[in-house]
C-alpha cells in the first residue's frame, strides 16, 4: 500500500465552526506532514510529526493544531478559521530520520472558510 | 538563504521532448525532487536524484544535475497530453531531511 488517504474531499465551515481534517498511511512511515497549498503557489509546509512527536512548526497559527495519535495517522483540528486560511491542505509522509526525504502526498482537503 | 527557481509556463507539441529547468541555492541539498501535481489534486513523486550523482534515468524521464551551476532539469520525452501538469522542483532544506523547499512550478502545456 503506497497511498496517503486524506478525508474530507471538500469542507465548506464558517468561521466558528470546529472541524477536523484527517490523514491515513499504511507504509510504515514515521514523518507525517502538513502542508497548505494556495491556488497557483507550492505547497508551504506547516507541520512536521517525527516519530509521533511534534518536530516542525512552521510558526502557524494556533487556530490550527496537529495531533498524531498514533504513526498511521495525523489529524489537523480546526477553530476559529479566517476567510484567507481557504485553501488545498495536503497530508504526506516519508521515512523518518536520514533515509531519504520521499515525500508520498494525498489528494488534499479543499477547504473554504466563509 | 534557500531558494528554488523555476520558469512558470512550458509550452510543448505532443510527441516532443520537454524540458523543464530548475535553480537551487543551497549546495548542502543532499537530495532533490521532481514532482508532478494535475488539477485538483496532491502531489505526484516523479523522480530524485541524489547530489553525488550527473544523472538519473526512469523510463521517459531524464535528470540532469550541474552541481557547479546548482541546475536540475527534468526532461520528459515524447511527451503526451497526460503530462500537462505543474511540476514542481524540490530540495532538502538546510534544517534537515525533514523539510522540502519548493520551487514555484512550472505549469507545462501540451498540445497536439
């Protein structure tokens, strides 16, 4: 299984709503990732879990927070969200540590914040 | 500090060769990437090629590394429609293996 699954496909919330954005891999990896992607730009990263430990914080905000509960998967909560935070959230993962940096994306949640 | 820099736009007959080019900053980079993104969706690893190599081949895809001049270029041969895509270039950054450092991409067109 060489697949980074994301769910939801779509998420429309407002700007008090919680919601969570989900994140699946079965490979064996132990760096998770989170990266926000604005149309017609590269993906920026946010997030990096080592091991299931918060390893990387790209100085985001706190109204997004990353859990990993456990090395398969990695969630992304969310509250309080602003109109310009709409954007492609994608999920990856590779091998953790000196290995290589073969990073595997998912197909990404589109998010719109109204 | 790190940087990546491609051209935006490509523009190529199917059944030609493309050739996308790709400038990095940081020479410490151990490992750059290719990766391919189509409309609506995540990110494709096309290929990489380790710095200590010139040269990488993987069936229509071709890298080529000047580490004197920090270029890649990703050439893709006898190109179809399928290939229309942005590609983006990628290397390690300088806090580890942990982080890639994108470039803008380079939206490639193909047309018959």
């Amino acid at each position: 299984d060489t697949e980074v699954t994301q769910t939801p496909k779509h998420l429309v919330m407002g700007m008090t709503n919680k919601k969570s954005l989900k994140c699946e891999q079965h490979m064996g990896h132990r760096a998770m990732y989170w990266y926000k992607q604005k149309a017609k730009k590269p993906p920026e990263l946010m997030f990096v879990y080592s091991y299931e430990k918060l390893s990387i914080n790209e100085s985001v905000p706190s109204r997004f927070s990353p859990e990993c509960p456990n090395s398969s998967l990695l969630n992304l909560h969310l509250h309080a969200l602003q109109p310009e935070d709409s954007a492609l959230y994608l999920c990856a993962s590779s091998q953790a540590g000196t290995s290589g940096n073969e990073q595997f994306f998912g197909p990404g949640t589109r998010l719109t914040v109204l | 500090g790190e940087d990546v820099e491609q051209s935006l736009f490509l523009s190529v007959r199917e059944g030609d060769s493309s050739v996308i080019n790709c400038t990095y900053t940081d020479s410490s980079s151990t490992y750059l990437y290719w990766y391919k993104q189509e409309p609506g969706a995540g990110l494709q690893l096309l290929t990489y090629i380790f710095s200590n190599m010139d040269m990488k081949q993987d069936q229509r895809l071709t890298v080529l590394l000047n580490k004197k001049d920090k270029h890649l270029s990703l050439r893709i041969a006898d190109t179809q429609t399928g290939d229309s895509a942005i590609y983006f270039c990628a290397e390690t950054g300088r806090d580890g293996y942990n982080k890639l450092i994108f470039g803008a991409g380079t939206r490639l067109a193909v047309h018959p």
